[in-house]
C-alpha cells in the first residue's frame, strides 16, 4: 500500500494503532467480499490530520474514509443525504456509523480537472441550491444524526461582536430558512457531469443556506475574476423565493457570516489545539476587514 503524507509527515493519526489499524482493514475487506468488488491494483493511503482515507483500485476505485470525533457524523449524514437526495450524492457502499467509516463509490471526474468557465459555476450552485431546498425541512432529523449547528440563533453566542448579532437578526428576518450548508463548496469537492454531484460533509453545518457562497465566489473570483461574481451569485439566487435586492442583501450578509462556519470547525476538528483554532478564528476576522 502506497502511503501519501500530503504535507502533514508528522501527523499522527489513529492508522499509527496497530489495533485499530487491523478493525478498519478487517472492515474493509469484509465490504469488499460483500459487494464482490475484486483489487487490481495498490492501494493509496492518504493519512492527514482530518482523515484517513484509503482508494482501492478496481475496475472502479473505491474509497474507504474515516473521520475523527470532530466529524464522525459524515456517514450518517451521507448516506441519509443519498435517500433525500440521491440525484446530488454518492450513495455509500456500507457505513459503519459509531466508527465513522464509510466505503464510497468512485464520482468521475472531479471538477478541478475540467477546464472551469462561468458556465461551470453557474451550473452547479443552482443545482446546489435545489439540493439545499429540498433539505430544508430535514434539519431537526440532520441534527439528530450529529450535525453540527451554526444556525443563525447561535452564532453571536459563540462570536463575541456585536455587528454579529445585528447581522444575523437581520438576516434571519429575510425569512430564509435554514438548511445544509457544506462549509467548503470548492472544485475538488464537486464531481463534474450533467448533474453535479458534492461530496465531503465533514466541514458541514446547519446554517443559513448563502453562508455556502462563500467558498465557491472566491474560487470564481480567483479562478475566473471577480467580474463573474456577481453573475455566478445571481445563477445561485434564482433558485429561492423573493425580490433581487432582498437576496443579494442576504447574500452580502452571510458572505461576512459564512467565515464564521470555517472557524467552527476547524476548531471542531482540531479540538485542543490552539494555535489551528486561533488561526481560524484570525482568517474569519481577517477576510472581514
């Protein structure tokens, strides 16, 4: 099995438990058997700080995925999100939910690879958008699965600023519902075709829908320039119901709320270190400025 650090060499993960380690590939190899999914090739292991995933080469690769405590919700989430909205999400092989394990199919071709034109963009936030609408009457069950909340109740409680708490009232009073917000909606996260399928849910949140802009409009601005931004925006805003001024309001608000979702979990998924949780905390005060 070929071993990939990334940029993390020193990161200790829980592969380095012999114990565990024999768990997780028993597991694994027991789904392999079960959906008769045959090797033909080595194996990657991709071990960072945030997760461990293994791909399997076959005749289509799998993927094998454990989160941390941070975010072991991910396989519940996942595979409740592949019977709400399969059209969107892969649907899991197997998930193993107390351990945050889950045996995912392959996606295509993920759209870091495609040569990305506004069109791209366009796109697939408006079919995120449906995908986000239809979620929105399934929060209460998504939080029960372990989701974590940034709801809009709760983010000047966590966030000691008083332009928080004003920001978030007046946004909650647009009367957008909340729903799923993916937290880090970016090309690498996005499996490219006639319908765009998301996947990565270990940064997720339950908050206010546009706090997901965020991500994907400053790649558009970077990627494409910041001339398109607005026109990706308003592809995105045409999927909810209300006036075109009162959703760009609501977008510029949670523009500067979505920062705030990054920070909740990185310290979510780093708990204990305070040099990663500061570090979150300045970028979301420092895209504010």
């Amino acid at each position: 099995m070929d071993v990939d650090r990334g940029s993390y060499p020193d990161a200790r993960t829980p592969w380095n438990n012999a114990a565990w380690r024999r768990e997780a590939t028993g597991w694994l190899v027991e789904q392999l058997d079960r959906f008769e999914i045959e090797e033909t090739g080595t194996a990657v292991l991709r071990l960072r700080p945030w997760s461990i995933i293994v791909r399997m080469e076959a005749a289509e690769p799998v993927w094998f995925k454990a989160n941390p405590p941070g975010s072991a919700f991910e396989p519940a989430l996942a595979q409740r999100l592949a019977e709400l909205v399969p059209e969107h999400v892969l649907t899991p092989y197997a998930v193993e939910v107390e351990r945050g394990w889950s045996l995912l199919p392959h996606g295509g071709q993920v759209l870091k690879n495609v040569e990305r034109e506004p069109r791209h963009w366009e796109e697939l936030l408006s079919q995120y958008a449906e995908f986000q609408r239809a979620l929105v009457d399934h929060t209460d069950e998504m939080s029960k699965l372990g989701v974590p909340s940034a709801r809009l109740a709760e983010l000047p409680k966590l966030f000691d600023f008083p332009w928080v708490a004003d920001a978030c009232a007046e946004l909650a009073a647009l009367g957008i519902p909340e729903t799923l917000d993916h937290a880090d909606l970016h090309e690498n996260q996005i499996f490219y075709g006639d319908r765009y399928t998301f996947f990565d849910w270990g940064d997720s949140a339950i908050s206010h829908p546009f706090c997901s802009l965020r991500v994907p409009l400053e790649r558009v601005a970077d990627q494409l320039g910041p001339e398109f931004v607005p026109r990706v925006r308003d592809a995105y805003l045409e999927h909810w119901p209300g006036d075109g001024r009162t959703l760009r309001r609501a977008a510029d608000l949670a523009w500067r709320l979505g920062v705030f979702g990054r920070a909740l979990s990185w310290q979510r998924l780093f708990p204990g270190n305070d040099a990663i949780s500061a570090e979150g905390i300045a970028e979301a005060l420092d895209r504010l400025r």
